[in-house]
C-alpha cells in the first residue's frame, strides 16, 4: 500500500504531522470489576472522547460553527486517542483523503483496524475494511467526510406533501368557518329566542342576503388563494434551501480538490528543485573531476619538459635548455623549478664563456 508523508503545518486548514495510533486497553476475561471511583473516571473519559468527536465532526463539516479541517483532524484524533470506536473511522478517512492531515494510507490502514477491533459489525466495518485493502476511493472518503447527514427520503417526501395538504384543509374550512361565523354574529339576537327546534331549520339564505354570501364567498376565495400562494413559496424556499446545500457542498470539494491540488504541485516542485540540485551537483563534480586530471596532465607534461631542459643544459645546449623552460613558464610564469633551473643554465653559460676566453 503506498504511502506519501509531508512536513505537517499548523496553520488553519493546513496539514498535522500523522500520529501513531494508541492501541486500546485490553481487559482480561474474569477481572475483578472495577472500582466505583474508576467507572465515574471511565465514564467521565467516554463522555469526553464523544464531545471530542461531536465537536469534531462540526469543524469539519461547518455544522454550528466555521469549517477547519486542521482543528478537525486535531479533535478526531484526541477522541480515538480516549478509544472512541467511530473516531477511529473518522480518523482512517482523514489519512486516506489527506483532509487536515499529511496524507498517509498506512496510518489510514492503522486507524481502520483499529475500528474494526472495536467494532467487527459496526455501520462502518465494509468502508473500514475497504480503506484497509485501498480500494474505498479518496473521493468516496472526501463525500463522507464533509457531506451533511441527510434527512430521511420518506421524511423529506412527505414534508411538502403534509404541509401542502394542511394549507389546502385550511383553504377549505377557512370559507365554511367565515360564513357560518357571519351568520352566527349577524342573527345572534335572533337566535338568542330561538328553540332547538327553530335553530335546527335555520337555513344560510334566511340568515344572510345574497350580497352577503357573495362576499363572504369572494374573501374565502382570497384567503384560500393567499394560503395557496404561501404554501408554493414555502415549497420554492425549501427548494432554493436544498440547492444552497448542494452548492455549498460542491464548493466544499472543489476547496478540498484545489487544497490536494496545489499540494501535489508543491511536492512536484520539490521534486525538480532536488533533481535540479542533484543535476547540478553532479555537473560540478564532473568538472572538478576533468579540471583534477587537466591539472594532473599538464604536471606530468611540465616534469617531462623541465627534465628535457635540465639534460640539455648538462650537454651544453644552453639555447634549447632556455627554449624549454621559456616555454613551461609561458604556460606557468610562477614555476619555481623552471626558473630556479633557469638561472642555473645562465650561470653555466657564464663559466663556459669565462672558460673560453681563459684557454
């Protein structure tokens, strides 16, 4: 399985250094039961790994406060820390995706069977074992990182409905209710000498004039109208809310696409800037090595000729002697060999000449 590590960085959203897993506690079969105070320790650390973990799970998908993935992964990490079973889950996806931490699949892999070891049958055993063998996908571990809890399918489909019919009942009674109200307060003072027999024949026409009903009629048509109209802008808001989310979403992984993006380019630089180095490195000793034996050459070609120029001066050739060694200092002016050599031929060539002209 690979793995890739990155220098971890603290600043927000950026990368934490990969933690090495704690493996959790063992406890032997037939122990003796634990202390009360070490229950309310043990009950106390569970309720902190899961207020960990709850707070974690916010900063990392922006529910009830700003999104942050590094402080995300930092909170996820102390909840697996206190062996909270899903945050070790949460923990294998942040290595495998690289969300708020370095990349690293072997540390995912960790994190994954260590779920698996406290929870064999959990909601996420498949997905554990999946990142494990590193075929569950990064863009699979991404979604499920930061994508919302939805709500239920069947909740969801009924929501609209439901409300949709209550504003529909409502436009219903609503004319029903006026009417019988204005007829009741238009005719109480009758009504009020009237027996149960006499009320029980009151008919709508005998207690309200055409006009009457007419525009008792016309208002509930307008209020059912309204309500209609509420009940279609209620349906587009819910609508335009559902598209935010998306949006919001997409924008999401595009920010996580574009944050994975600039750090593979980061690493590709790195990379060139070594293989650059590593060019020019090798370029230098390359020339030093040619400049070493250049060097070593023309040393060798200088002894040759200064011992040609030292036996020409033995024999007397004092002209070629000084040939020579004008040309090794052409080449070297510094040679102190050659021009010591120099003034030894010169002071031959003054004994020879003294020696002439004695004879």
């Amino acid at each position: 399985m690979e793995s890739q590590n990155k220098t971890p960085s603290t600043g927000a959203g950026a990368p934490v250094a990969p933690v090495t897993p704690v493996a959790a506690p063992q406890v032997t079969a037939g122990a003796t039961p634990a202390a009360p105070e070490v229950q309310s320790a043990e009950k106390s650390t569970q309720a902190a790994a899961i207020g960990m973990f709850k707070e974690g799970m916010g900063l990392l998908r922006g529910i009830g406060t700003h999104q942050d993935f590094s402080m995300a992964a930092a909170r996820l990490l102390d909840s697996a820390d206190l062996n909270h079973p899903p945050a070790f889950f949460y923990c294998a996806l942040l290595y495998f995706a690289g969300v708020g931490v370095s990349r690293n699949t072997q540390t995912a892999s960790d994190y994954a069977g260590r779920y698996l070891e406290a929870s064999p049958d959990g909601q996420f055993a498949q997905a554990a074992k999946e990142v494990m063998d590193g075929t569950f996908g990064t863009e699979n571990a991404k979604k499920l990182l930061v994508e919302r809890p939805a709500a239920p399918k069947a909740a969801q489909a009924a929501g609209p409905k439901s409300k949709k019919k209550l504003y529909i009942a409502a436009a219903v009674m609503v004319p029903v209710l006026l009417v019988g109200g204005l007829a009741v307060f238009s005719k109480m003072h009758d009504v009020s000498s009237f027996g149960p027999s006499d009320i029980s024949g009151i008919k709508l026409e005998s207690l309200l004039s055409k006009d009457d009903i007419a525009h008792a009629k016309k208002e509930a048509l307008a209020t059912a109208a309204t309500l209609q109209s509420d009940a279609q802008s209620l349906m587009q808001k819910q609508d335009a809310d559902k598209a935010a989310q998306a949006k919001a979403l997409q924008e999401q992984k595009d920010a996580m696409d574009a944050q994975a993006k600039a750090n593979q380019e980061q690493k590709d630089a790195q990379a060139k800037a070594e293989q650059g180095a590593q060019a020019s490195q090798a370029k230098a000793d390359q020339d030093r090595a040619a400049t070493t034996q250049n060097t070593r050459q023309v040393n060798r070609q200088t002894a040759a000729m200064i011992a040609t120029a030292m036996q020409a001066g033995r024999a007397g050739e004092f002209d070629r002697a000084n040939g020579i060694l004008d040309g090794v200092l052409a080449g070297d002016s510094s040679n102190q060999e050659a021009l010591g050599l120099k003034d030894a031929i010169k002071r031959a060539r003054s004994r020879a000449v003294n020696n002439l002209q004695v004879k």
